[in-house]
C-alpha cells in the first residue's frame, strides 16, 4: 500500500481504508505505525475525529479464544 510517506514501519495494525470496493477511490483514513511508540492516523470527510479514532483504537484490539 502506499501511505505517501506517512508510515515509516511495517505492522500488522497499519491500513487504508476508502468508501467503495474501487480503486479508483480515495483513501478516506489511513493508520500506520512510525515508529516503536508512535503511530499516524489521517482522515477526512465523512469521518468524524471520534469515528476515526474508535476505528483505530479497534485495530488494537486482541481476540483471545478459550478452547
């Protein structure tokens, strides 16, 4: 994926994400690690800061199954 330079690591919690299945389409948030203990969030228009922000927050989120 290409972030434009807004991400400097690999991680499994980095994403795009834009309104429609077309690639054509602009990203409208993207989160990507930066370093160890910092992480980068853009977003625009439809997203409110608090819709990107629990959008992010759930990319923390840990699913632990007890068999």
């Amino acid at each position: 994926m290409n972030f434009n330079g807004r991400v400097q690591k690999a991680s499994s919690k980095n994403f795009q994400m834009c309104l429609r299945d077309d690639p054509d389409q602009d990203v409208v948030i993207q989160f990507g690690k930066m370093n160890d203990n910092l992480f980068n969030l853009d977003f625009k228009y439809p997203l409110s800061p608090f819709q990107a922000f629990a959008v992010c927050l759930s990319s923390f989120d840990k699913h632990f199954q007890n068999d």
